[in-house]
C-alpha cells in the first residue's frame, strides 16, 4: 500500500501537472447548458459562436467591477442573479450613486426573449450591441470603450482567457461584448411549476393556480402580448403606466416616451417592451420605472384605463374582476423557475 501510495505520488510529481490559480481553479470550464424544460436552448440563432471559454470568460466579465469608471460597479451590480438577473429598486444605481429613470430588466432566457430589439425602448438591435451601451453610460458604468478595452488587456489573465475564447489575445471593445452576451445567452430559466403543468404533471399548479392560469390564456387576454415560451411577443405596447391619470403615475415626474423616443411616432408613446413574467415574483417593484410595489399592484392596474393615453387595443379587450387579479398573481408565482441561477466569482483573472 505504502509503495504504491509513494509511487503514485512520484508519478503525479513527474507528470508536468500545470498550478492553477485561484481564479482559474474557482471557475472550471463547463459545458454549454441544456435547456430546462419549456424553454429552448438554441444558441445557433446567435450572430457568433457560443462556445464554453467565451462563456467563462464573459461571466468573470459580467460581473468584475474593474469595467467601470471608479472601479465600484459591474454589470451584476444591477443585474444580480438572486433577483432573475433583475434588481429589487425601482430605478438602477450606477458608479458615485448616480440614479438612472428605468429598472434595470431581467436578462433571463435574452437569446430568445429579446429577439430584435433591447432596453424597454428597444434602442439596441443585438444582444452584443446591448452589452456595449451601459459600460460607456456616464450614469451606470462610467468608462469609454478605449479606457475598458486597455484595462481588461492590461491583465494578463485576461489576456490568457482571451486567447482561449478567440483564438489570440487581441482585446477590443467587440469581442468584450461578444463574451459578456454569451454568458447572457446561458442563462437560461424554465422548469417551473407551470412548464412541469404543461409536460402533463396535474398536481404541479394548484386550484388557484390553475384559475390563474386560465384567466391569464382567456379573458384576461395576458398571453396576447406575454406570449409564447418567454411571456413575451418582444413588442412594443402603451398600456398605460407613468402616464398621467394612471394610477401607477408619480405627480410631478415627467412621462417618459418610450419607444417613441426611438421612432419619433405618435403611436409609439408610452410604449415599452413586454417584459418577460418568468421569475416575476423575485424582482419587485414592477414596470419600466418600478411604479407598481407589488405583482398585485401591477397586475390590479390592468383593472383600469389610463384617461388620454393612446393604449395598445387589446388592453380594452381585457376583462378581470378582483378575485381574477388575486389568482393571476398566484398563476404568476408558478413561473419561477431554474437553470439561470448563478454567484459573482469571488476570484478574477490576474
Ligand atoms: C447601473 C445599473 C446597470 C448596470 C451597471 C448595467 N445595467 Fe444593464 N440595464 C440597466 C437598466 C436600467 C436597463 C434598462 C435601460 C433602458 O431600457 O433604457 C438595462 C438593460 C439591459 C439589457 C436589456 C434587457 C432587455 O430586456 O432589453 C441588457 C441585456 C443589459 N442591461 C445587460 C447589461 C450588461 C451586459 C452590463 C455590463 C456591461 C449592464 N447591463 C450593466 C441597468 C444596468
Ligand atoms: C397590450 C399588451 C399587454 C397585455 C395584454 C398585458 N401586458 Fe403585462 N405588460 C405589458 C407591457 C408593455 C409591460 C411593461 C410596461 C411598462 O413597464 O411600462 C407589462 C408589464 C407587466 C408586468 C410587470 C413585469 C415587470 O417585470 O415589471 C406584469 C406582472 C404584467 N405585465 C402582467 C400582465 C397580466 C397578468 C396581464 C393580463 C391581465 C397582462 N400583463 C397583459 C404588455 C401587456
């Protein structure tokens, strides 16, 4: 036994076995993950490859706060996994505490959900445009391009791992984004109790849930714009919230245009991209400005018409009683689901 022991250990000595460093032994390779249950994992309608090092090596990017200005905020500082990669506030915080206007969204199952267009406006067309936008923002990150770009090639760690996910270690601003937007894309969430009711387990959603559930496919007419896999037709709707008369709105704030700041339409004020309502109940407040505290305010609103604002047909089409709101609300618990889930590294290249 012994010499078999002291033989194992001369060989292991011998085999050129190369010393990891901490932050490459806490963050191993992994492999692509497969999709949960009632979400596809198809990471091919993606304008670059997704491969496992650019994965790893767009997460340690995620969420390392040397990308800002003042070395204080990363991208997970708003988008923290815990809360479906959304935030508990209703406006984000950037670098020096500087308030922006908008909740930061939920970047869960991005690839598919958010197909053309990104930001609650829209302004962004791909997922790899998206990730360069807040690194630049004076309110969120704080940097430039440039200044991001040499700081991340400044560390030769970075430069290994860049060397893995693109074949030389040539660090720019495009291939940054290009890895930040892979990890993205892997964050994937289903398997909730709602996608297990649909794969035919009847004792997944209970009675309420299941009221929910038909109120929100019937005459709650939710699904005609929180559609499809992701809850959401990644289009633009007014239906309402921050307009003046609505419930929702703060006196005094000024409304924001939405979507028509992008298209310059009349039709287009007020209207914000339908949020995904997978793992809804883990980022109260709600809505694009954080207005509604609660899914039951949130969802209460819909009970009401804002007076002159131009709102989206179908939301005149809706018809729910009280009693229907708490049951969608319940329906709407069943939506959290698994395979997204994630913790900053607590090591970084070096
Ligand atoms: C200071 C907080 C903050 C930081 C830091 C931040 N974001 Fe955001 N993020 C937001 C807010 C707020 C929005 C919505 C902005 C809008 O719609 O105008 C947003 C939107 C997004 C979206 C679009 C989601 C959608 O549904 O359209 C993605 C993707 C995203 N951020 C990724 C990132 C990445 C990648 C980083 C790091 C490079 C990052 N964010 C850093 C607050 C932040
Ligand atoms: C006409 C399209 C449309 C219909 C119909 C619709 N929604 Fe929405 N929903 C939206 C849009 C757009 C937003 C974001 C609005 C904003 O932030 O200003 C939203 C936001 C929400 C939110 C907040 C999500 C978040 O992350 O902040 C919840 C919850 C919600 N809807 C539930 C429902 C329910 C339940 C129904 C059915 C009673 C419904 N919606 C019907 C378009 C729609």
């Amino acid at each position: 036994m012994h010499t078999l022991l002291a033989l194992a250990l001369a060989a292991s000595a011998a085999a050129e076995v190369p010393v990891l460093s901490a932050w490459e032994a806490e963050s191993p390779l992994r492999p692509l993950p497969e999709a949960p249950l009632g979400v596809p994992a198809d990471f091919g309608t993606l304008p670059f490859a997704v491969t496992p090092e650019k994965v790893r090596l767009g997460r340690w990017l995620f969420f390392d706060a040397r990308l800002s200005a003042d070395g204080t905020i990363s991208c997970g500082s708003c988008h923290r996994p815990e809360h479906g990669f959304s935030e508990p506030t209703a406006h984000s915080r950037g670098i020096r505490g500087q308030e922006g206007g908008r909740k930061a969204p939920p970047i869960l199952n991005a690839a598919f959900t958010i197909q053309h267009a990104y930001f609650w406006d829209g302004r962004a067309g791909s997922l790899a445009e998206q990730a360069k936008g807040p690194i630049a923002n004076p309110i969120e990150m704080g940097s430039s391009h440039p200044a991001v770009a040499a700081a991340v090639g400044a560390v030769p760690g970075y430069r290994k791992a860049f060397r893995e996910a693109f074949g030389d270690d040539q660090v720019g601003i495009d291939r940054i984004a290009e890895a930040i937007a892979a990890y993205e894309a892997t964050r994937l969430s289903g398997n909730s109790r709602f996608d297990r009711f649909q794969a035919g387990d009847r004792t997944a959603l209970s009675e309420e849930e299941q009221r929910g559930r038909e109120i929100f496919f019937g005459r709650g007419r939710c699904d005609r714009c929180h559609g499809g896999a992701g809850f959401t037709d990644s289009r633009f709707h007014a239906i309402g919230v921050g307009t003046p008369g609505h419930f929702t709105a703060r006196p005094g704030a000024a409304p924001d245009p939405g979507r028509q700041a992008v298209t310059g339409a009349e039709a287009d004020r007020g209207a914000f991209r339908t949020p995904t309502l997978r793992d809804v109940s883990r980022r109260a407040p709600y809505m694009h400005d954080g207005s509604a505290a609660t899914l039951f305010e949130a969802v209460r609103a819909y009970q009401f018409q804002a007076e002159g604002v131009a709102l989206d047909p179908v939301m005149r089409e809706i018809d729910i009683t009280c009693p229907d709101v708490d049951a969608l609300v319940a329906f709407l618990g069943a939506l959290d689901g698994t395979g997204f889930e994630d913790r900053p590294p607590r090591h970084f290249p070096q």
